[in-house]
C-alpha cells in the first residue's frame, strides 16, 4: 500500500481511514485530507515514515523496499472451492486464526513467527467459483500446519447458489 502497488479495497480502505484521521487532527474537509494522504503514499513520505518507525524499533526496514528479501515458504497448498457458486461470505477472524495456524502469526505466547507464512485469497465475496477452482492458497515453512489451518479456511469460507448481496466497504463513521 505505502509503495503504490495496491489497489482495490485494501488502498481505498487505507486511505478512507487515514483521511479520517487527517481530518479530524488538522481540522480540514474529509475530501482535502484524502487529497492530502494521497500526496504523501504517493511521494513516498508514507513509505519513509514506516521504515523509521521500524528502525526506531531495532527492525531492518530495507525489507520495505525490497520484499523479495523476506524468506519465502517452503510449502504451499492450495485451497480448492468444493461446488459451483459464488463466495458467499468470508470470516476474516477465522481467515486469520488459520494464517496464525500456518505460523503467520502466535497461537501461544512462545510460538515462533514464520515470515513466509500466510494466504493468498484468489477469490473475494461475490466471486462465482466452480469446483476445482483455487480460492485460496496457503504457505508455511512446516507442511504438519497445513491440515489444521486448512480446516479453519473451509469453515470461513462459504459458497453459495446465490450471488450475495454487495456490501459498502464501510457501513458507517463514528465521531
């Protein structure tokens, strides 16, 4: 996102979000903030800002500009839809507890964090699927996480006959 790659919900997301606090702080329009936040992703003042709060905190920041140094997973599984449909929800808690299960993320205090770990979506709610087609794939450096974290995927992902109804990004602002 801090590099301009992203598009989609995740950039409209952030920079939504970050507009609201940029609005809020400086007292200015909620358009003139989203202008504003825009600039500075797109000048790379975002990016910088992030690699000195990751050095301030003893973290190398060069895997900001340069990712491909991260480790990658040894192992990858793809997740296969099991009927013709449409993505009819997706759990996000549980999306997560799984990517915790492959070693993205601690289960218990002591758990080591895998940097290759993690899941790809392939498919998004709303999107039609047949049988067969790869809605999500998941890496670990330890191929015994795969059939656990696999288990949580398919309980928070569900296909159904009908398309589901689209749903704003977000449903209301609080202040």
């Amino acid at each position: 996102m801090l590099r301009s790659e992203e598009t989609g919900d995740l950039s409209r997301l952030c920079t939504i979000l970050a507009a609201e606090m940029v609005s809020l702080v400086r007292k200015i329009s909620q358009k003139d903030a989203e202008k504003m936040v825009k600039e500075v992703i797109r000048s790379g003042k975002a990016l910088e800002k992030m690699a000195e709060w990751i050095s301030a905190q003893g973290g190398d920041s060069s895997f900001l500009y340069e990712p491909e140094k991260l480790p990658p997973a040894k192992y990858r599984l793809e997740a296969l839809a099991k009927r013709d449909g449409y993505i009819g929800s997706m759990n996000a808690e549980e999306i997560g507890r799984a990517s915790a299960l492959l070693g993205a993320g601690r289960i218990l205090m002591e758990d080591k964090i895998d940097p290759g770990a993690g899941i790809m979506l392939e498919k998004l709610t709303g999107d039609s699927v047949r049988k067969g087609d790869v809605t999500a794939v998941l890496y670990t450096s330890d191929k015994d996480r795969f059939e656990a974290a696999r288990k949580v995927l398919e309980q928070a992902v569900t296909v159904t006959d009908e398309k589901p109804a689209s749903k704003p990004l977000i449903y209301e602002t609080v202040r």
